[in-house]
C-alpha cells in the first residue's frame, strides 16, 4: 500500500497531514528512505514537491522510484472526481514494485551498457538493471539476439536499458510494471473512459509542475498521464487512447538534467513510432509543451470507439486494434505492434512447429478429414519473429503491419490435403509433412514402405506395438501410394504393395 502525505486544504483520508511543501518534503523523503515505503505527495504544487525531492534523492543515491504525486488541478482538468483520481493514484502507486528499484547513480555498477545489452541476452541484462523485471526467461534465452526486432536497443542511441528501452519489448519480457507500458495501462485502466473527448498528457514526472501552472481551464478534458520517459508510449497505446477518447500528447520536458542527452540524440525508435502513428490517424503527434498547451485549447480529433470499457478490461491491445477497425486500415509498420504473417503454401508442411512455439497463442494447426490448415489471428500476434525463427522450412516472413480486415478472425494461412490412419480411417494430418517425413528416412536409406506405423494415429500406433493390430487390417496399398509419391519425387522407382493374403 502506498502512504500519503498531504498538505493545503485537500481530503484525504489516513494521509500525513503536514503544513507546507517543505514539511512534505521532509516528510515524505522520511518515509521513502527510513520506511522504504511508498509515498504519494498530495496538495496544490505536489508536482513542483516531487520533483525537487526526485531530483535531490537521485543526487543522494536514494530510491526516488518511491515517491509519486497528485495535485487536485489534475482531478480538475480530467473533469474526474477528485476521489476518483485519488483512489486510482494509490492503486497505481501500490501496484509499482517501486522498493526493489535502485538509484541509478548510487550503483554504477549496475548501470546496463549497449554493449552488455547486445553481448548477453537481454533479459540477463535487464534482471541487472531492474532486478526482478522479468516474466518469461524461457523465450528471450532460447533465441539469437540478433533475431529480436531489437526496439528495445533501437530505442536508445546512448546505451539501452533504461525503463523505456524494456517497455518496448513486444513480449513483454521485460516488464517493470510502473515505469513501463503496464504502468502506463495500469493508470489507463483506472482513469478512462472520461465522459467527453479529451486530451492525454503522457509527461515525464519532473515536466508535470509546471504543465499544471500553464493549462488554465482549457475547454475539454485534459488527464496527465505521468511516466518516466514519453517514449515509454508505443504505437499500441497511442491507438488505444484514441479508443478511450483521449488525443495523445507525448511531452518532451523536464528531464533530469544528466538524461538530457537522451532527448537530444537521434531517436529512430521515436521517429518510427510517429510515422506509423500519422500513417494510421494521419494526426501529427504533438512533443513540445508549448503546442500541448495551444493544442488542448482546441478540439480533439479523436477515433473513439463504442463502448470503450468492455475492451478496457481486456488491455489496451483490443482498444487499439478498435481503432483499426473502425477505420478500416491496412498499413504497413515499422514498430512491432502486429505482423500479417506470409507463408510460402509451397514450402510450408504444416508441421506446426511455429504454432507450438508462438507465445501468444496466434497460430494453430487445424486437422480435419479430409484438409488440414493453418490459421492465424492477426490479433494476437505481436510481430516477436518467433515463428520464423522455429520454422524448418524456412516458409514464414513476419512483415510489420496492421489490417482491420483480419480482426477477430482466424484467417487460413496454408491449406493442404490431409491423410487418414491406414487402419481406422482417422485424420492424420497434412500429407505434406508426413511426405517430408518419409522422404527424410528415404534420403537416410529407411525403408519407410516396412513402417506402416508412420501412417497409423496415436492409439492405432499403440495397439499396433502391442501386437493387437494384424496385417490384414492395414491398408497397405494406400502406404504405398504415399512412398511411391515421394520415390517418384525423388527419382526413384515405384514399389510394389505386398500382395494380400
Ligand atoms: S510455417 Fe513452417 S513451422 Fe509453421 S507449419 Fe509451416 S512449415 Fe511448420
Ligand atoms: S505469429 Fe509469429 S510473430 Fe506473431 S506472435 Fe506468434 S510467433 Fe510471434
């Protein structure tokens, strides 16, 4: 649970009540250091609080990852109650695993390089950096890092494993709820959707002081969505903000001055997110304060869907996807948001290796009697490239790209003719890859004609090892029908089937 502190005239129950900034300072840098709890600053200015106490913590080497605050001008701008705003903030604030963050400049040698990030494998590095990040370590050891989409690194022209540089993993291996893309969803979930369109102020934490003295009641809506780094937003929460009904604004202020470089260096994964951005709203994306300001003054141009709540509930991934739809686009993307898978029908032996191997369940291989398929939800993929990667024939591309056409839909990527069990009839599976099958063991000197077994299901292969299926039960001809394929394939000659007793 987070701890309040709070000053001026507001509410709030259970806080810490103190006169002035300075006491709530004091005391909340108290409580993050000597209790090492959380602590959330309450009170006109509280931003303005937060961010002297961050900046001095930093300096100290001490875990300003514990503090977080809330200025009543905020329930205000959001047209939201001010209870409401508050309850969300605690919920946000509590769910951070902010106690197990460390400073930065107090450890340096825990600092992630570009170059450890690129020697190791990520999730090593970024077990380093975070210390407990991590969600799925099986994947990100198991493939080459140089057959990531690399957002991550790309991400950061300086050296990589910052907060942003792990929101942008696709899987989510890296995941560091609070300063990530969880943390961003997380403050989402808990603030939307607001009654009327409105803007979304996705600001660095030290840049919201001073963004709160210059929006004096703008027209419509205004939610600031604190976060640790702008960039921490991807293409898929841009859309769904949309979806909510809320303009996103991606302001670049206040960093700390030590991090200023990461501002001024060249971003391509910025300037990848904001082509594939205006590519799909044809809406320019907003950065410096000063337009925010002159934006909010005007009327959003929002997407927005019906109904946003009941995908809320599902993540932000449905919202976005929303948007697509209700636009009817089809683009092509530079970030990792989704893939339209390619597959070469002719190579492809629907042997499912990709579908076994994908982490989110986006492909399947169907059997039925007479064809087999392979199906795909453009929904769930998330463009990680694992599919290709597993793939033994080499069939599978993973272009980046979006079509609202393939939603909701699972959409056959390959069609073949499947076979049936030589002793009961059962389907098997696409003959494509029993036929690669038995090549193999030709090209290897079996005899793939005496193993009628490879063309029997499960539990007719079973009994057939115990003895209890006899010969005279086996269609041979139709074994040999395949063999023979594949030998005149190969340029060899046909077989004769064993003449029946
Ligand atoms: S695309 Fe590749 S991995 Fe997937 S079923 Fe076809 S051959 Fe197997
Ligand atoms: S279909 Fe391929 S690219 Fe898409 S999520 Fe699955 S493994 Fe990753």
């Amino acid at each position: 649970m987070a701890r309040a502190v709070a000053f001026g005239s507001v509410e709030v129950p259970s806080a810490v009540r103190v006169k002035g900034p300075e006491e709530a300072k004091k005391e909340a840098r108290r409580i993050a250091v000597e209790e090492k709890d959380k602590v959330i600053i309450v009170g006109k200015g509280a931003w303005k609080v937060y961010a002297e106490l961050a900046h001095e913590m930093r300096m100290n080497s001490e875990n300003f990852y514990l503090l977080e605050a809330l200025d009543p001008v905020e329930a205000r701008l959001a047209g939201l109650s001010w209870g409401r705003l508050l309850l969300s903030r605690i919920a946000y604030t509590a769910r951070r695993p902010a106690e197990k963050a460390f400073s930065e400049l107090g450890s340096p040698e825990k600092r992630v390089t570009r170059r450890a990030l690129l020697r190791g494998t990520i999730v090593e590095a970024a077990m380093e950096y975070t210390e407990k990040p991590v969600e799925d370590t099986v994947l990100c050891r198991n493939i080459a890092i140089e057959k990531y989409c690399e957002n991550c690194l790309k991400a950061c022209e300086l050296e990589g494993g910052c907060p942003v540089s792990a929101a942008l993993c696709g899987i989510e291996l890296l995941y560091l709820p609070g300063y990530t893309r969880s943390g961003l969803h997380d403050a989402l979930r808990s603030m939307a959707p607001l009654e009327k369109p409105g803007y979304a102020l996705i600001a660095p934490r030290s840049s919201i002081a001073e963004l709160l003295e210059k929006l004096s009641d703008p027209p419509n809506p205004v939610v600031i969505v604190p976060v640790s780094c702008p960039y921490v937003a991807g293409l898929e929460e841009l859309l769904a903000l949309h979806a909510l009904g809320l303009q996103p604004v991606v302001v670049e202020a206040g960093w700390e001055p030590e991090i200023k470089r990461c501002r001024e260096s060249r971003n391509p994964y910025r300037d990848m997110v904001e082509s594939d951005y205006v590519k799909i709203t044809g809406l320019r994306l907003i950065h410096s304060p000063e337009e925010a300001i002159e934006l909010v003054n005007g009327e959003p141009q929002v997407l927005s869907v019906e109904n946003p709540g009941q995908y809320l509930a599902r993540g932000l991934r449905p919202l976005a996807l929303a948007v697509l739809k209700k636009l009817g686009i089809a683009a092509d993307l530079s970030t990792g948001f989704s893939s339209v898978l390619r597959v070469d029908t002719e190579k492809c032996t629907l042997c499912g290796a990709c579908a076994y191997e994908c982490p989110t369940n986006a492909l399947k291989v169907k059997e039925a009697t007479d064809v087999s398929a392979l199906l795909f939800l453009h929904d769930r993929c998330i463009a990680c490239g694992y599919c290709e990667e597993v793939c033994p024939e080499n069939a599978l591309s993973v272009p980046r790209a979006v079509n609202a056409n393939l939603i909701n839909t699972w959409t056959p990527l390959v069609l073949k003719e499947s076979l049936r069990c030589i002793v009961c009839g059962e389907p098997l599976g696409a003959t494509a890859m029993i036929e690669k099958t038995i090549e193999r063991l030709i090209l290897k000197g079996f005899h793939p004609e005496n193993m009628p077994q490879l063309l029997m299901c499960e539990s007719c292969k079973q009994k057939y090892s115990l003895g209890m299926i006899s010969d005279d039960q086996i269609d041979y001809e139709a074994l040999y029908r395949v063999v023979n394929r594949v030998r005149r394939r190969l340029g060899l000659e046909p077989l004769e089937p064993p003449k029946k007793k």
